[in-house]
C-alpha cells in the first residue's frame, strides 16, 4: 500500500539484510533523538554510514537558521561585499522571541502588518498561529510568563516569529509552498545534489487576509498535517502537485526565461543556506543528510526559504507519493553507493534524478540582467532506472 515503509522497501529491494547488532552494520537511517543520545558514544568504522550530521540542527532549527543567515550577511558586509550580503534575506523578517522581543514590538510599532509565530522545536505546523495586533502577542506573551521568568522556573519555549507573505503566488485562488529534496555529502567541501523531483502542497480553501480568516489555519498553512483534518479533504488525491507539473503551468503562463530565473534563484537560496552554515556544521565522513526545503513564491515570482528539515517525511499518503520518495530514497543509496560500483574519486554530475548542485564552492551565478548560467533541473523528468541488484 502507499502507507508502505519507504526506506525499508528499497533497502529490501537492494538486497541489503537488516541486522540488530549496534556495531556491526553499514547503514543506518537514524531519527534524531539517536543522534543526540548516541552518535558521541560510537565509534565509528570507516565503511559506515549515518544519515545525520552531528549538529544537523544549525540549519534546520528555527532560530539557528535566522542566526546563521544573519552572521553570515554581517560577515559579508563587514568584507564589504554588499550586493551579496544583501541576497541573504533570504527569508521574510525575522524574530527570536523572547529574546528579541523588544526588537520585534519596534518592528512591528514602524511597519505593522499580519506576522506568524512558530515554536522552534516542532513541526507539521503545530503551535504555529497568524496576528496582526500587539495586544494578542501580549495575551500569548502572558501566557509563556515571559514577565515573570525566574532562575526556579522552566524553560520558557522558544519561537520565531515572521512577518508573513501576504501576497503569495496562488493556483485557483489557493497558497502553496513547495517540497525540494537535497542531498549533502560533504560541508567542507560543500557538496550536495539537487532531487528533479519534489512537490507543491496546497491548502484546500481560497486564500484570504481579511481579518475574519487570520486564524484560519485551513487558508493559510499548506501543512499536509494540517490539510488533511479540513472536512473536505480528499485523501485519494491529496494537496499535492508534482513540481513538474507546476514548472508547466508558470512557464505557460509566465514564459521560459521568467521561470528558468525564478528557479535559478530558488538554487540560489538553498546554495546561500548551506554557505552560512558551511564552517558551523561538523563536517564527518560518516555522516550525509537528506533535507527537505520548504520554498514560498511571491506574486512578484520572488522564492522565499520558509524552513529546512532534517527528517523530511517519507511516509507517503497516495501511490504517486509513494512512487516519488521511493525513488527519491534508491536514488539516494546510489549516489552514496556503498555497493563500491563507481571509482572512489569519481564525482558524477547525475545520478538517477540527482543533479550535481555545488561541488567545492556554489552554483554558477548569472550575469547581473542575464540569463542564469545553466538551466536548473529542477521539475525535469527523473530517470527511474534502478540500479542493478
């Protein structure tokens, strides 16, 4: 069935054996509870390998990902590189409450506006809500007793909060974001791929910014999590559209070079995330991670990074679905190839439908008003030839 063990399945259908030892195995496809608890206590082989970086969290925990993207514009800035440093904002402007919470009421007091707040440390959009007044940041603010912390009291939890994308780029009247797959071998050197293939989730109702659907969640979280529990949620289709699929739609309505641009910079922004956290992530030759970015589109066909996750879901919910992380996953195991059917130096620039993203440095840039340097393969067709058992 589509609710199928997708990793497992292709192990199995590699011929791998699945082993209880806790030392004598090649691959392990780890949550990130083990990486805490025991990646520092094992010692690993040379042929081994984990599926997590050690501190795998500076890119995908909420607030790690504001500071990094911040350090790494100052530093620009300070070599006096601007125009780089302004490609940086790579997400719309960001807060980490309750740290700078008096930073944030100034932002907000000059601008105003609708923001988001979201809990650093969850996901499938739990905790996650939408405002546009002070006072009901302050009723939430009172709930977290953030004016009463003292030494005895627990940790207050953390949040990020955003200002939010009021005008997103909508498909019959509704919001997506997209789903991109993106595989890292290797931080220093950075070396990762780019999956083909991926997805845009959509919610089920029409978008709205009056103020009556501020707290729909339905409207404005394309959460699968979320979408799913909407009582006109149709489960055999799902909210999902193949990137392919919405690549031909914009190009029709937008024409090629638009598009090709639009996702030359959607490269740009993944390229620019892991730069800021290029010398902060310990680089170890056991280890690679398989993220899942989470990209938005304005209506000015502007990408925005909205969050990056190191356990994307692999569970999938129609057959389609299962086909594509299925393949996502055999391909995954072939890049790495620890069957040893490449030459060891060999770095090839495609595997299955992952496409050789950076080696050693970034991406080729474009020409200021030109054409990207290369075509982004990005919503190509992936090959689904599996490698020979």
């Amino acid at each position: 069935t589509a609710a199928q063990n997708t990793i497992y399945d292709v192990l199995k259908a590699r011929n791998w054996v699945e082993t209880s030892s806790e030392s004598e195995w090649d691959f392990l496809w780890a949550d990130t509870g083990w990486i805490h608890e025991c990646f520092d206590r094992t010692l690993f082989s040379d042929g081994q390998r984990v599926n997590h970086f050690r501190n795998y969290y500076e890119l995908t925990r909420k607030d790690l990902l504001v500071k990094n993207l911040k350090r790494r514009k100052k530093q620009l800035e300070k070599e006096e590189r601007w125009e780089e440093a302004a490609k940086y904002d790579l997400s719309p402007t960001t807060f980490v409450l309750p740290a700078e919470y008096g930073l944030f009421v100034e932002e907000f007091k000059r601008c105003g506006g609708v923001w988001i707040m979201k809990p650093i440390g969850k996901a499938q959009g739990k905790g996650i809500f939408l405002f546009n007044k002070l006072s009901q940041i302050s009723d939430w603010r009172k709930d977290h007793r953030w004016s009463t912390i003292r030494a005895q009291d627990p940790p207050v939890e953390n949040y990020i909060v955003q200002r939010y994308i009021e005008r997103p780029y909508l498909i019959g009247g509704k919001k997506f974001d997209l789903r991109i797959y993106l595989l890292v071998l290797s931080f220093n050197p950075l070396k990762a791929y780019l999956y083909r293939d991926g997805f845009a989730r959509f919610t089920r109702s029409r978008f709205s910014m009056r103020k009556e659907d501020i707290a729909n969640s339905f409207i404005h979280l394309t959460n699968v999590a979320i979408q799913r529990t909407a009582e006109n949620y149709d489960a055999k289709r799902g909210m999902k559209w193949p990137i392919r699929n919405l690549k031909l739609y914009l190009t029709s309505k937008h024409g090629c070079d638009a598009i090709d641009k639009l996702f030359h910079e959607i490269e740009m922004v993944i390229i620019r995330s892991l730069q800021s956290v290029q010398n902060v992530i310990i680089n170890d030759k056991h280890c690679f991670e398989l993220y899942g970015y989470d990209v938005m589109i304005d209506e000015a066909l502007r990408p925005w990074l909205i969050e990056v996750n190191a356990s994307p879901s692999l569970t999938a919910d129609t057959e389609a679905d299962y086909s594509l992380k299925r393949g996502l996953l055999d391909d995954t195991l072939t890049v790495l190839d620890m069957e040893g059917r490449r030459a060891s130096t060999e770095t090839p620039e495609a595997v299955g439908g992952f496409d050789l993203l950076c080696n050693g440095g970034g991406a080729p840039s474009s020409t200021p008003g030109g054409p990207p340097a290369r075509r982004c393969t990005l919503g190509y067709h992936v090959p689904r030839q599996r490698a020979p058992a």
